[in-house]
C-alpha cells in the first residue's frame, strides 16, 4: 500500500494519527478503530470542513446518519471511536469540549453467555467430529473437532485457534505459542487434556505458517479467516450460546 494513500486528510488528520499512535503506544491494535476514524476523515473532507470549529454536535449527528447501521452494537461501535478520539484531545488540552452528544442505541439482541458443562462439550466434539466434507471444506470434521478442543481445554479465542500454524506448535516443550494475541502479546500454552488438543496432532491439521497472518482458505477461493474477536472460550465458557457453535472457516 502506499504510505500516502494511508494518511489521513480531513482538518483533523494530526489529531487523529497521534490518537491512534498514542493508543497503539499502549498495545493496542485499533485496526477496526482506525476504519472508522477514515470514515469520519473522508466525511469531514466531503463536506469541506475547515476548521475544528465546523464540527459542531449537529455535525457529528449527520456523520452518524449517513453510516447507516442495522445493530446498535455496530452504530455504538462507531459512536464510540469519534467519541473516544474528542475525549482524548479535550484530556491532550486541544479542545475545550466535545461536540459529541449523540447517545448510544440500546442493544435489545445482545447474545448471552453459555456455559459448557463436560458432557455437552462432549457432545459438541462428537458432532463436530461428524461433519462431512465438501468441495470447499475438506477434513471440516477433524478440523471442527480440533479447533473446538483447543478453544475449550486451552481457553484459545477464536482467532488464536485459526491463526495456529505447524510452526507455533513446540513438540519438544509441549506447548503452543499463540503469536500477537490481545494487546499483542504472545504466549506459551501447555499440552492440555483431553489428548485430542496433543501439539502433535495440532502439527498434522494446522497448514504452514505463512507471511501473512491468514493461513485457512478455500481451495477456490481467497482466505477467510474471521478477524480477532474478544470472544473466548474460556475453562467451560463459550461466549455465543449453543447456536453459535464457532469459528467458520469451512463450509
């Protein structure tokens, strides 16, 4: 990509960099952020906004209008950026005040937590252990099965189990190294039982590791590994409920 083409270029594009490179300072990634940063950069570019002066609460509430959203968890999501980003230049003393006052939408869908006792993990292994294949999906039941076990005996968030490779699986300590999970660390995970998440059978289902971070893929079709989720299974803990049952790379 090239480096211009990345910046910002709305009245507030000093502002929103050093937003974002004090939040990344502290470890976080804010990729999804950032996209709707660009957003309210091209919308402020768009309407010809030229000084911090224009973008008054009537503004914000326009801006917010035109990204339509179905789920109030998505319209929070960007409400919450723009509102995040005038927080902290107000604490930084380059503002006076806020201009955001729009209200956040109150999720009536929000999914519940479930908890998995060991006889319904069990039969959610077996079932996964069943799926068939298809011409886009080969070996979906061993993978299910895989992924599933390593999520609830090892406590792996969805995208750590499906950015796994042959190379984070150590077969001399036993562990599994989860690369640049939540505010980018990385970690070393024992051999758990059930011997179903053994690193050794994880080395023979999980592809090599590839430059980039998306490593499953349909044979005919580009990768569609789902990006980082804070949700997690966790102990006994899935955090989607039953008719949720996980990350779906293959169909």
């Amino acid at each position: 990509m090239n480096p211009d083409a990345s910046k910002f270029q709305g009245i507030l594009a000093g502002e929103m960099t050093d937003f974002l490179r004090h939040q990344r300072a502290l470890g976080k990634r804010f990729l999804n952020e950032e996209g709707g940063l660009r957003l309210f950069d091209q919308y402020l570019v768009e309407r010809k906004i030229e000084s911090v002066a224009q973008i008054t609460p009537e503004l914000v509430d326009a801006f917010l209008a035109s990204r339509p959203r179905t789920r109030p968890r998505s319209y929070n999501h960007l409400l919450s950026v723009v509102r995040r980003l005038f927080k902290w230049l107000v604490r930084q003393g380059r503002l006076s005040q806020s201009p955001v006052q729009s209200r956040p939408r109150r999720a009536t869908a929000a999914q519940m937590m479930f908890l998995f006792d060991r006889s319904q993990a069990q039969q959610l292994l077996s079932l996964a252990r069943e799926l068939p294949d298809n011409n886009n999906g080969p070996n979906r039941g061993r993978i299910y099965f895989m992924v599933f076990a390593l999520m609830y005996g090892l406590g792996l968030r969805v995208g750590e189990a499906v950015r796994l490779c042959r190379q984070d699986v150590d077969l001399e300590r036993k562990v599994l190294v989860i690369r640049q999970t939540k505010f980018l660390k990385s970690r070393l995970v024992p051999k758990a039982k059930p011997s179903s998440s053994n690193p050794s059978t994880v080395s023979q289902i999980f592809p090599t590791c590839l430059p980039h971070p998306s490593h499953l893929t349909h044979p005919s079709r580009k990768s569609v590994t789902p990006r980082p989720r804070p949700e997690r299974v966790e102990g006994q803990a899935y955090r989607g409920g039953v008719n949720r049952p996980g990350p779906v790379w293959t169909k």
